[in-house]
C-alpha cells in the first residue's frame, strides 16, 4: 500500500497584491528574493504528488518530497524543527513503512498543522489532529492510555479567545514527537513529562502592554538515568531545585505567532491556541547518565502555557 499521510494545509499560502499604475514608474526597479515562497510551493506540490501516488512509483515522489522540505529548510529557514523532522520521517524512501508507523507520520504532521494553526482554521485543526489520534490508536492500540489522553485534552475543539496580556502558567511538557519514555520507572508513559517528574509547577509568563515581559524560573530538574543491566532499557532519576531566576524579554504578536527577543539576543517563537501558549524546544529534556556524566539522552519538547 502506498504511504499515504493524511495531511491538510501543511504549508501555509503566501498571496501578494500587485498595484498597476497608468502612469510609467521611474524610480529605481527593486527585486524581490522569491526563493522561499518559490521552495514552499514547490513542497506543496511535492506533498500533494506524494499523497496521490502509487506503490510504483512511491520512492520517487518520496525522494522529491523530502529534497522538496530541505530545499524550503535552507531557503526559509527551519525555527521549530518542524520541516527537519518530517524529512526525518520520510526515511531513505526506499520502501514503505507499515501502517503503524504511517499512523504515527500522520499524527506527527496533525500536530505540526494544529501547532501553527490561525484563529480561522483551529477548529479544522483540532478535529484532524483528533482524527490522526483516533486512527493512531485503531492502528496501533494505546497500551498506556497516552494516545487517549491527548484526545481528552483537546476537548471539544471550540476555540476561546482570550488576551495575551496578563499571566500564563506553564502546565505541560508534550513530546514532539510522541514517545514512550518512562521518566518515573512506574511502567507508564505519559503525554506530559511534567507529571512523571515532579517539578515546574509554578513557571510563569507575564505579558505587559509596553511590549515588555517577563519569564519566570522557579525550579529546575536535574534528571540522570542509569542502564539496567543486561537490557537495552534504562532508569530515569530526577532531583528537583529551587531557584528564583527572572528572564526579562520584548515581545510582539502577529496573527497566532507571538514573538520573543530575549536580551541575549535569542528569539524564540510561540504559537497561540485560544487559551494555550505552544513552543517547541529541540533539546527541552537533557537525561545526564549517571555511569560516565557524559552520554546523554535528548528529546525535543513542546512547552505550554495556560492563560490563568
């Protein structure tokens, strides 16, 4: 069977207005750099081949499509990772993956979309993503009820708009993408590392209406893990600190995306879903092993913060 991935509006749609005069312009004739909005057409195209295609000629349009989101990566530039990490799925396009696997590329590209969504297209979003997770767990099953979780917190979908400014309270830490870890050796994993670990249950954010804000740190984990023995499996360790540190920043919101500019000169940008903020973190959790202090085990993690 053909790989297909089940995916809407993955890359948004760039329009331009051209105003034409009657009279001739004389002044200097400016060029604009096309090449990214040129690479983003081009991977919608690719994506659109890839999910019509066929078994024949799946690892072509495979190809394609990935040389399509590298190509969007150096022309556009890649903040969250996303575009990296569906490329990284795609594999060396050498031969399909099984339907697992392709529920869970499917529920990876739901949550990128619903990640970016608009005011407009939340709604359409959050049912699709809800839909990957419902297939997902037809396909696959939800052993430890992670799958299901998520679907629970999702609601019904119905957006709420609520102000930027004021306080946000940070409430989760999702995988991204979805795994297994087992951060408190329980034998259950859970779509919110937050639960499994103890710490980070008072972060905040402040937005002011000057533009300015504030983030709030006011614990840290130092979280080790140790191999057991004669297996590949390894167990996780978790010391949480108090600490009192306040990272001023500047801030401007465009549309869903809200801008950080931090002093340090890093930005980082987040994603606003009616009453929730979504920033993903490549390396948000850092696993120091406690044999050598040197390997490590990372994953990339979504923050998210509720408007209180």
């Amino acid at each position: 069977m053909v790989k297909k991935i089940f995916m809407l509006g993955l890359f948004a749609t760039l329009f331009m207005a051209i105003n034409c005069d009657n009279e001739p312009y004389e002044g200097e004739i400016i060029v604009e750099d096309t090449s990214c909005v040129e690479a983003i057409e081009a991977t919608e195209i690719a994506a659109q081949n890839f999910l019509n295609g066929t078994q024949e000629d799946f690892s072509d349009l495979c190809l394609i499509y990935k040389e399509a989101l590298l190509n969007q990566i150096e022309a556009c530039g890649d903040e969250d990772g996303s575009l990296q990490l569906l490329a990284d799925d795609l594999g060396t396009c050498t031969e399909e993956i099984d339907a697992c696997e392709e529920a869970i590329v499917a529920t990876e590209i739901a949550l990128n979309d619903f990640n970016n969504t608009t005011d407009n297209d939340y709604e359409e979003t959050c049912n699709a993503y809800k839909n990957a997770l419902m297939n997902q767990i037809d396909i696959c099953g939800d052993e430890d009820g992670l799958l299901n979780t998520l679907i629970e917190d999702l609601g019904d979908c119905e957006l709420t708009y609520v102000e930027t400014l004021g306080t946000w309270k940070l409430i989760a830490w999702e995988p991204n993408p979805i795994t297994d870890l087992d951060l408190d050796n329980d034998g259950i994993s859970s779509s919110n590392f937050l639960d499994e670990i103890n710490c980070y249950d008072n972060e905040t954010i402040d937005f002011y209406s000057d533009g300015t804000g504030r983030l709030y740190l006011r614990s840290i984990a130092n979280i080790t893990f140790t191999p057991i023995v004669g297996t590949d499996l390894v167990e996780f360790s978790t010391v949480c600190s108090e600490i009192d540190q306040t990272i001023f920043f500047t801030w401007f919101q465009d549309g869903n995306t809200v801008t950080f500019n931090f002093l340090d000169g890093t930005v980082l940008y987040y994603f606003r879903n009616a009453n929730r903020l979504y920033v993903v973190i490549n390396d948000g959790l850092v696993a120091t092993s406690s044999v050598d202090n040197t390997s490590t085990i990372t994953h990339s993690i979504t923050y998210i913060y509720e408007k209180l």
